[in-house]
C-alpha cells in the first residue's frame, strides 16, 4: 500500500538517514541530478513529478545535507527513475544499502526500471542488486541510446 511509505526514517549509516523527501529539498534535488546524472530532466519533467501523487522521492539525509536521493513511481508496481548519491558515498556500499532499505520501506515486491546500454556504471550497479533484463527498447532515450527494461523481484529482501 502506498501510504505506508508516507511517514518513516530508516538509518542506514551513521548520521545518514532515508527519509520521504519534504519540499525542501526539492531544489537540491534537482541540483544534485544536475551535477551527477548524465540524464537530465527538464524542469517541466520535475514539475510533473513533484505533483504526481503516484511519485514518491526518497532522500539520504544527514546533518549537513542530501547525500543522495531515489525517484520512484508507483501504480500497479514500484517502477525506480532514478537513484543517485554523492560521488564520495560511491562505493562504500551505501547504494546497495539505500536501494535495500528503501525497498523494505515502500514494502515493494517487484521494481522496474529502464537503463541506458550507455550507462555500464548503472547496468553493473542494477546487475548486482540481482536485476533481470526484460527486453531492450530501441531509441528510447532523447539522444537515441536504447534502454535496457530490468526487473527485480524482491521476497528476499523482506526476510532479512
């Protein structure tokens, strides 16, 4: 159910928390997104996102501001848009740790993605996480890269 995702806070490391992002840090967000993906979203793109009620935007918090964040959308399953965090986070962990914790949030039992076949560093990150690929779509990205559909189903996850 949707509303179970509207109120929590998870630690995930020392002094870093997962939390439903407030209006606050949409703008760092939207910065963030902007200096680390190498996909950008048009601001009428995160308008719409920031007003769908289906969109869900997870942040890693910690004292001194967003160390990541994860954009989800969620209608007859949890689809994940994006999922970042600061490059000195990269490989510590906290990726795998933020995409686990925030699944068993959203309770969520299947997530769908698209990936670009340009994106090696994401295909790896997503292929460790135990993501399958569904198919590829041709020209699905705005410079004509194809996207890759992955799907991971989740049961694992709840067990621990």
């Amino acid at each position: 159910m949707v509303s179970t995702v509207m109120n929590f806070s998870i630690k995930i490391i020392s002094g870093i928390e997962l939390t439903k992002l407030t209006k606050s840090f949409r703008e760092q967000v939207e910065v963030l997104d902007q200096k680390l993906m190498g996909y950008h979203w048009t601001k009428a793109q995160w308008e719409e996102l920031w007003e769908s009620p289906s969109n869900y935007c997870l942040a890693l918090i910690e004292k001194d501001g967003l160390k990541g964040f994860s954009l989800w959308m969620h209608s007859d399953h949890w689809e994940l848009l994006k999922i970042t965090v600061r490059p000195e986070l990269r490989g510590s962990g906290i990726s795998q740790n933020f995409f686990n914790e925030t699944v068993k949030a959203i309770k969520a039992e299947k997530v769908f993605l698209e990936v670009s076949v340009r994106n090696a560093a994401a295909i790896s990150f997503y292929e460790k996480l135990g993501f399958k690929q569904l198919n590829r779509v041709k020209g699905y990205y705005r410079d004509g890269s194809d996207a890759l559909k992955l799907v991971l189903t989740i049961d694992f996850l709840h067990n621990n």
